[in-house]
C-alpha cells in the first residue's frame, strides 16, 4: 500500500484529541486497523485497547506484530498518545522504526503484564516518549 507523505501528513490528527467531542471512534473500528508508521512500514494491527477505568481515557494501545493466524504475534502494549489517526486512509500512525518495535519491551498473548504496575507504565511511557536525537518532518 503506497501512501504519499503528504497524504499523511495533510491527514493527521492527534490520537489523544479523538474524545474533543471533534472526533470519536467506536471501540469496534479502533480493534483490528492497521498501524503504519511515516516510512510507509505496515508494524502490526490494533489488537485491543486498554482503557483506564478512573478517568474513562485510552490508556495503552495493544499492537500485535508478526505471526501467522493468531501464533507467533508478539503483543506491545504502546501509549495511546504515541498514535496519530490518519482519517483518510484509515489507519493509524506510529513514528517509530520497525527495529524499535521489534527491540520495545512485549508479552506473550498468554502472558500479558500488569499494566496496573507504576514501574511497568514508567517503562513504557518513556520507552515511546518522543525522542529529541530523531529528525522530524
């Protein structure tokens, strides 16, 4: 799938801005779609999305990367608001390299973390924090 930069580019909306009342997405449309980042590199699909139940917000994204039919798929556990929504195309935008995902801390479908535990959330909310040593657009 081909996508011009300034398709994306001119189609971007911040994930975290979706519950302005602007922008809302059923839970059913986020679950499945396919995240892309801006080297036009496919880096999985939405697997679930993990909501934090004391304010009612996304918390985490679940990518699910690899595998064939459900085996093998590595599962990452990713902020929500490391996404951005690309409205026309319909998927969603990660700007982070295939060989970050592959490094980013994961879990097994069977085994999934605490996502409760402060040190995991430290770990994975600085591990996709923004990164100022990277060339922006």
């Amino acid at each position: 799938m081909t996508r011009a930069a300034t398709d994306i580019k001119g189609s971007e909306v911040p994930a975290y801005g979706l519950d302005s009342g602007a922008h809302l997405l059923s839970a059913g449309t986020i679950t499945g779609k396919e995240v892309w980042n801006r080297k036009e590199e496919k880096l999985g699909s939405i697997k679930e999305i993990m909501v934090d139940v004391d304010t009612g917000r996304i918390k985490y994204v679940v990518l699910s990367t690899g595998g064939f039919l459900g085996m093998g798929d590595r599962l990452f556990a990713v902020p929500w608001s490391a996404f951005k929504v690309d409205t026309k195309q319909r998927l969603f935008l990660l700007d982070v390299d295939v060989e970050r995902i592959k490094a980013a801390p994961g879990f097994d479908k069977d085994e999934w973390p605490n996502m409760a535990d402060p040190t995991w959330n430290t770990t994975i909310e600085s591990y996709y924090a923004p990164r100022s040593d990277l060339p922006r657009d």
